[in-house]
C-alpha cells in the first residue's frame, strides 16, 4: 500500500487527489503498480487524452531496486518520444521523478509477431534526437556497487568486452528492456512502456531482447534500418554478441539487487 508520505504527495495533485489507488494483483520486478478508477469529474482534466476507466500509477522504486535508472534521462526521453503512436499517454509524470501516471493499457495475450512489432523497430532505430546512454558510465556503476564481487567483476569485464565489439553504440533510440510486459495493447495499437533505461544507444541490444519472445528471421532483420546491406553473417554474430550482452548485464543487475 501506499505509505503515507506518498499519500500526502498525491494529495496535493488536484488531478491525483480524489482517486483510490490499490495494488495491481501483477506487480513488476521493481517499481509499485497501483491501479484507481478514473471518476467523471476528473476527466475533465484531460480533455487531450482519450478517457480511460482505470490509470495506473508506478511509484519508482529507490536506486538499489532499480539500479542503473536514470529518472533524469527517462524524463527527457519520454518528452523526445511524445506524440508517436506507441509510446505512452503519459496523464502525469512527477517532476521530482518520483512517480507517474498512465492509462491502464490491455495485455498482449496474442503471440507477438514480428509484423505487429517492425513499424515500431523501424521507427525506433530512426531516432537519433534522444539523451545519449552512457554506457562507460553504466559500467563503472556496476563496478563500484559489484568492489566485493569476484565473479561479478569478472562478469562484468566480460560485458564490456562483449560491448566492444557491439556496432553501431550509440546509433539510435533504444528501449534497453523490451519483454512482453512492457508492450501493451492500446485498442489495435500497441504501446511501450517503461522507458526507464532508455536512451541513444546500440539498437542491437533491443533487436535481440525482442528475438526472445518474437520468431525474427534474417529477412525480417534485414528489412530494418540498422540490417540493410547485412549479410547473415554479420547479421547472425551481432544478434550472438547482443543477446550475450542482454543475458550478463540480466544477471549483474540481479547480482545487485540481491546484495545485502
């Protein structure tokens, strides 16, 4: 539940202030979900939003539980990103970074497709004019909070050799924690959400993140910005480096999370 600080600074939003919040039954792995029923009178707010029956709130969890996050970044991302088709209705976005609000978007309970999810690839991988991801600086995070962890350091020496060898580092928008709970269906569209990594980045990590929950073939690759002109062989080793990266810098940030 909320405690009561968060109550009170909720209640300072005329926008936020009448709405009962309680726990989503399906929590993620960090942030606190809580869904409220929209009541009539405060649509009246948000005549620019379409009107949705339930919002729901993410109260962000503190650095250790969601370690590497940048609330600063994910701001500015979620301004540079406003107003595409996929990215989220954001009704409130708290400007101390300690929370936001949304619509309560659908599950996917369909597989995804690859032809559902292309467009907004496409797009993403078009995206230059984002906050740039610095990734030294991620690294040496992992670093300092991993000083008494042998085999994390030594997991870590390896992501950034991994990293080395990674094209296009900082290329275009990358999401940097695409999974099917962060893609929700808005009527026939689908939204992202959860920008918290996000920012300029190597889109190779994104691609290989989607790989494991959408059947991608090299054709489908190739038909994306960043697979023109790439022969399956060039193709099928950053795909390898990629979904390596993804799976160590998985495991370092549990590693983190779980250290007393």
């Amino acid at each position: 539940m909320l405690s009561q600080s968060e109550s009170q600074i909720l209640e300072s939003q005329v926008l936020l202030k009448d709405l009962t919040w309680e726990p989503l039954e399906i929590q993620g792995s960090s942030n606190r979900l809580y869904k409220a029923r929209v009541l009539p009178g405060t649509l009246e707010f948000t005549r620019e939003i379409r009107p949705y029956s339930h919002w729901i709130l993410r109260w962000n969890a503190d650095e250790k539980s969601c370690f590497g996050v940048d609330r600063a970044l994910e701001q500015d991302v979620l301004m540079s990103i406003d107003g595409f088709s996929w990215s989220p209705d954001i009704i409130y976005l708290d400007p101390q970074g300690r929370f936001l609000v949304l619509p309560c978007y659908e599950t996917v309970t369909e597989p995804f497709l690859f032809t559902l999810i292309q467009p907004i690839l496409s797009q993403l991988q078009t995206l230059d004019n984002v906050p740039k991801m610095q990734y030294p600086a991620l690294f040496e995070r992992y670093r300092l909070a991993l000083a008494n962890d042998i085999q994390g350091q030594e997991l870590l020496a390896k992501l950034v050799r991994l990293f080395q060898h990674l094209p296009d580092k900082n290329h275009s928008l990358v999401h940097h924690d695409l999974h099917p709970g962060n893609i929700l269906l808005d009527g026939s569209s689908l939204k992202i959400i959860d920008w918290e990594y996000a920012g300029l980045g190597c889109p190779w990590l994104d691609l290989a993140a989607v790989s494991r929950f959408c059947e991608l073939t090299y054709q489908d690759i190739q038909s994306l910005p960043i697979g023109v002109n790439r022969s399956e062989e060039e193709i099928a080793q950053y795909m390898k480096l990629a979904a390596a990266f993804n799976q160590i810098l998985s495991g370092l940030w549990c590693r983190v999370r779980d250290t007393d």
